[in-house]
C-alpha cells in the first residue's frame, strides 16, 4: 500500500451514487411521529401539509436499503463534494501517539459546514414538487446559510426566522443568506399570529429556536405553494447526510483504512448520523464492531442525561412527538454555552441505535473543547467550528490513551465544520472569560417536567 | 479526453516540487532596489538587516528558473494544497456563453487566501535561520493570519501591527490572529519610537499601513533574532506564489486545457505574479498566446494610470525604493472603497513586465466588481472576496463578449480566496450605500507629488 496522502479526495466517478438508510438494518426502528392532539402515529398526508411530499416519503421509508441520489443534486454535490478525508498526520505528531487519526473535513463550502448536503436535497424536491417558497429557523445561522445557498442555485425564495437576538450578535451570518437572496426576519416579528402574540406579551425578547420555528412553520402552511425545512434530527436529514458517511467508507476501502472507533459530535444528530450511516449499518449485520461515539456539551447533555421519551421538537409544542433522548423541550442551556450543540432532543434514529447499545455517547466541557480545538488549529492549520471540535476532543483523548497502552489504534473523526462565524466564542476563550456549565439533577428535573404526558 | 471533472484535484505526487523564478525568462529585469540615503543598488548586506537571508538571496536570484521548494515546506503545503482548479460549470450556463471558463480557487485554507503560499516559506527559512521572532504589519488582515497560521505551525514568535481603525473595526481578524497564538498591536503604538511620534503629533489617529509597516520594522531591528516578513509586491515573495501557477499548469496539461486568456486581480501583485508565472515564462519565449490580464480597481489605478518610477514601498518612506507602477506613496485611495487592492504601487516584476507589453491592465468599479461577485456566489455556491472578484468580473465580461462574438475562448482566473471577513462590504453593497470612485487628474496629482526625485 502506497503511503497514504494527507488529503483523501475521490474522483468524480467515485462520489457515491446512494444514499445510505440505515433504518433497512435496524432490527429494532424508532417509535413512529405521534399527533400531539391524538396521540396517534402521524400519517404521510398529516406530514405533507408541513413538509414536502418526497421527503415525507424518505421520512417514512423504512425498507430500501440505498436511495438513489437523483443527478441534479449528484450535480451540486459535485460543487462542493467530495470533501477530503484528511490524515491528521500532524496532530499525530503533537500527540506523539501511535494512534493513526482522519478526519471527514465538511468545511470547505461557504455555509461552512454539512448542512448543505441535506439543504441540497431538500431545495431540489421542493423545487421538483412546484414549490415557490419555503421557510425555516435559524439559530446559529449555519443552516440558514446553507438553505439560502441551495435556494439560489434552484432559485426558488426562502424566508430564515433568525432568532432576534442571534440576528443582532451575528449581522454577517444574516449578511451571507441576504446575499444569497434569502430574506431574513427577526423572530419573533409581526408577520405571524404567534410572533405578535409573543410580542404582545413580551416586547422585548430576544427570541428562541422555538418560537422561530413555530413562526416558520405558521407562514408555510398559510403560503400557497410553500412549505417548511428542516436541517437536522429528521429520518431525511440523516439520509442526505449519508453521502458524509460514503464517501468516507468509500476513501476507506480504496486505502485501506480500517477505523477501530468513529467519533461524531452529535446536537440534533444530523451529521453524526450520517458519517456513521454505511459504517454502523455493517456494524449491525455483525460485519464490523467499529467503535462508534457521539460526543455532546456537558452542558446539553441529551444522550448522557436525558430521558428516552416521546417530546416535542421544538419549545413552542407544535411539532409531532417523536421518541427520542431528551432533556424535555423546556430546557435551556447556559447563555454562557458557546460551543452550539443546544438541541434538548436527539435525531430519533440516533436515540433508538444508542438504546439498544449500537453506540456511546460522551459529554464533554466546553473550555477543553476548546483547548482541543485551538491546539489542533495550530498544528493542523483549520480552525473547527466548536461543535466539531466535541468530537476532536474525544478523538484526542483517545490517541492519547494509545499513547499510555502502545495501542496503534485508527481514529476516524467527523469534522463537521469551520469556526469562522464563531470567533466571539474563541475570543472568549482566549480571553479567560469561558467558564464550564454541568446542569445539576435540579436544573434537568425542570426540562423533564415539560415532557408531554403521552398516554 | 473524458469530461473535465467540477473540481480538478492533483494527487500528492503530482504537486510541484519548484517554485518558477520569472526572472530567469525575461529579457529586461526590473530595475534594481535603491538604498533611498544614497540612490545605490541595495546589498545583500543591507537587505539582510530586514529579511531573512535566504529571502534576500532569492529576492536577488535571477538565475535560476525552477528553485527547489524545500521538503518540509512541501508537506506544510499538503495540508492546504493542491487547491482545486475549478470548471465553472454553473457560471457557464447562467451567462449561456460559449467559452470554457476555469478558476483557480485558493480560498480553501483558513487564512482564506493565497497569502498562506508565502507566509509558509518565509517562516520556513526563518526557523532554518534560528530566528525566534518575526514582525510584519497587517491591514485587512489576511496576510496577519496566514503568517500566524505558519508560525504556530514552525513555532516561532509573531507580532503583528494591525493598523488601529482594522484592528477595531474587526475584531474577528484580530481574535483569529490571536487564536494562532499571534501577538496583534494595534498600530501607532506606544512600543516603538515611530508610534510614540505619531501618536504625540496625532493621539487620535486610526493609523495606517505605511505607519504600521514603519513599526514592524523598527522592532524587528532592535530586538535580536529577529526579522521583518512582508506578504506582498518582492520577488521573492511572488515566486512562492508561483506554486498556483504550476499546480494550474500541471492541470491544464493532465486534462489537456489551453487557456486563451488569464486574469488575475492585483494589488501588491503576487497572487497574480503566482498564478501566470510558468504561463508568462512561455509566453516570453514565444511558446503561447495566451491574453494576460491584471485587473485593479478604478478607485487605486496604479497600472492603468500610475507612473513607472521609483518609489517607496510604504507611505512611510522607510523601504528601499523600488521601480514600479505606482500613484506615489502619499496616494490614499477613497475610504469609500471596500474592494481591496489598496496599494499605492505594484511589483516590481508586474510592472516591467507590463512596461514592455506582456500583460494588459483593466481598471473595474467596485459597485460592477460586487454584482459579479453575487452573481456568482448564487450559481456557483462559494462567496468570492471582494478582490477576487474583480479577476472574475472580467473574467465574466470576457465570456460575455464569447457569447456576442460566438467564439469559444477558454479563461481562466484566479479566484484568490473567500468574503467571510469581507460581509460589511457585501452589506454596503446589499443596503445600496456603496459608491464608485474614480480619481480625477488633480487627485493623481497630490498622490504624484509624493514620489521622491531619484537622481
């Protein structure tokens, strides 16, 4: 075998052509959607008034294996993918570990993460469906980015609720989907029922995921022609984000490279899910027994702590329940948290696998992640968004125990993403001001008391 | 010939192992440096005070055509390079023109530019020196970051003198300096002789880059084991940057591409030195016809209406003088103008080359250089900085006149790195408050009248 190259880039012809669902190996699957009025599982035309049609048929899908990854969008990934898989052979060095470590490196688009394979796909279907418009939310503004690039390239219009208070802090996130054409509104605003009534009510917040998601949703369904996306813990969104996990199997089994272990940072589970699809899906037909890790904040910690119930997704209750890991839908992070990853719930597929012991979950405290982080930017040269550097972080710790017991372990980690959008977070790292949060059993018994009651 | 590829990556062992040196080609070289006390050609003694020694040789070799890239270098290099050459599939079909357009993209590192192609040599040879400690100046900030990119990576000690108003203006540049373990002084300040000055004649002032190059010098003369690096206009400095044009080179010929034209932007003038290097050579030789273009914003014009006449490289008047296109150092392009490329000169190399009719120069608005720019952001996905785009602006003039003339010309142009730091231009842009600025006579005039009477 010839000396592995530090950036792994298939060809064109190499680029996987399917998609992965891991849900036709699952032995057990995820509990279906439930209507939080009825209680009863919710139906595909339920799910199309909100979503577009073909994704609710991905949504539901649980018997092909491979899905075909129609050639439009195989065309656009062709802009942005394949990513590298990249031989950390420098932090190796750091580390001095005979560890071998990779990382899958989906930061070299402009929304600066994953978020556009699923924002690709999706974009595409609604086009395809005669859509117009569609709406979201955006915290961070990662997928906001993401969706108003894939929007421009189909032109079809797209409105962002940006949560108010990260449209204010971060005005170059809101300048870069403005850019691409996509309108953003400050939630919550007048143009909804909910946001004048939350307005109404409180003047002077600053918003929440929640109450943008329920303004999104609001205008969607009042919209001809319109309807609302999603980019994470959605069955689809992990099924889009599989193209992370082929190509990196695919880069693998041309070089030869067995991961022992694969670690991803994991919020709503969108990409973790993705790079461990082709991998975890072997793993369960007893092909492999890679270790597979998600890695979360100590300070949101769904998996670790939180309770495997049926919840609503968003805080303003007006999704379908879906079973899953969570910390109920009213708790709220620490403001200090800077590292993102702040989702009370976990993707449902991702929960049913960690149920039934396909994988482990980690917690880990934001300044080491960002420690872990800043020595890898220097070493490595990428600066990682915080959230990938979750999974960096474990992956360090990791080659540094090879280090103790002379294990010449493979590492494989998902670097999700750039940090250059999240520069306040490192300044306050740099500066001494970050400070760690673990909530106490208190603080979680106050989220768990907002769980739905599901008879 | 199977179908170009969206992005052509070269293997490892295809990256080039030389560096081209221009110089060894041209029939006339530029005119040597001038010690500004005496008006005497530079000795390497003297420039050895300032630079780095293997910087100073290579700065004064015009002998040899190909120098060796060092093998350490070549590996720094791995992580970032190749960059992609990219068919611009997208942009074709958006303008439904008949020419074949390509770009050469060196966005994908976290400096976000080419500047990290020099930054990782001068380090280099700096620690090979024993150096323990370099300076250099920095105004929009990208030259600051690459450097301190480099110098965590060699581990050795960087200070860098971010003019005031940059510094303040964004704190996202500085803060990702420091994340590198940079040290950033916003510049005049009280650490050296020439800021206490000018900070006791003006305390209010925002400082400026010749200020700032002024500092970064004085300290690197007084402090021992240390030297000065600069990101831009040397020879030395545009042969690192010929690893663009190589690695475009070795493309070109694996898929069997003739560019017809090359457009680069130019400022200080290395990226696009880099990029047309093994091209120009074979032009000189009589080997191609290919159109080379430089393309400079209409509001700082030194190739379209400067002078070619010695000058000092920094408002200053600290540098040796050097022969080239300039406005004169004194020239202050319009605070208005938010699209890079501000120096007042440009590399000596560039402009003698373009003196003796091997490069034409075109002069662009920057509110038509920001419209090319989204234009293609949306079809093409990745948000061009401002100075990139004023090589795509013409690039896509060119491919417009294609259409109109039915010719099937193939351009190519350097894409040199991404908007991420550069969305307040965009929002000026976006909001309609940005606005042209061409100089008139009497404005070149003032900048003129700063040029030193050389004997």
């Amino acid at each position: 075998m010839a000396k592995i190259p530090y950036k792994i880039y298939l060809s064109e012809e190499e680029m996987p052509k399917y998609w992965y669902n891991m849900k036709a190996v699952m032995k057990e699957l995820p509990a279906p959607f439930l209507n939080p009025a009825t209680y009863k599982p919710c139906t595909a035309e339920e799910l199309n008034q909100v979503f577009c049609s073909e994704l609710v048929e991905q949504e539901l899908n649980s018997s092909d294996r491979y899905i075909e990854i129609p050639e439009e969008i195989r065309n656009f990934y062709k802009m942005f993918r394949p990513s590298p898989l990249v031989r950390a052979y420098c932090l190796e060095k750091m580390l001095d570990t005979p560890a071998e470590i990779y990382y899958k490196f989906e930061g070299t688009n402009t929304s600066g993460s994953h978020k556009l394979n699923s924002a690709a796909a999706q974009v595409y279907y609604a086009k395809k469906q005669g859509l117009t418009n569609l709406t979201t939310e955006t915290g961070a503004g990662q997928w906001g980015t993401a969706l108003a690039m894939a929007c421009a390239y189909y032109q079809i219009a797209l409105t962002v609720y940006m949560v108010k208070v990260s449209a204010e802090q971060k005005p170059y996130r809101k300048a870069v989907i403005e850019t691409y054409g996509g309108r953003v509104i400050p939630s919550p605003s007048d143009t909804t029922e909910i946001g004048r009534k939350i307005l109404r009510e409180n003047p002077n917040t600053g918003g929440s995921l929640g109450c943008a998601i329920s303004e999104a949703i609001e205008v969607a369904m009042k919209t001809e022609n319109s309807r609302y996306v999603l980019g994470s813990v959605l069955d689809h969104v992990l099924l889009h984000q599989s193209i992370i996990g082929q190509e990196t199997k695919t880069a693998c089994e041309k070089y030869e490279i067995q991961p022992d272990m694969i670690i991803g940072c994991a919020g709503g589970g969108s990409n973790f899910g993705g790079l461990i699809a082709p991998f975890m899906a072997d793993k369960i037909e007893g092909k492999n027994k890679i270790e597979i890790i998600a890695v979360e904040p100590a300070s949101c910690p769904s998996l670790t702590r939180g309770k495997f119930a049926y919840d609503f997704g968003d805080t303003g209750k007006t999704t379908p329940l879906m079973k899953m890991y969570t910390l109920g839908s009213g708790f709220i992070p620490s403001p200090n948290h800077a590292g993102g990853l702040r989702y009370h719930g976990m993707s449902p597929i991702i929960s049913k696998l960690y149920q039934d012991g396909y994988l482990e979950a980690r917690a880990v405290e934001q300044t080491k992640v960002f420690e872990a982080a800043i020595a890898f930017a220097r070493c490595e040269g990428t600066l990682p968004a915080p959230e990938s550097a979750h999974a960096l972080k474990v992956a360090m710790d990791e080659a540094i125990k090879c280090k103790e017991t002379g294990e010449k372990k493979t590492i494989l980690f998902g670097l999700t993403g750039t940090g250059y959008f999240d520069l306040s977070a490192y300044m306050s790292y740099n500066n001494g001001s970050m400070t760690d949060y673990i909530p106490t059993d208190e603080d979680l018994e106050k989220g768990f008391a907002t769980l739905p009651q599901v008879k």
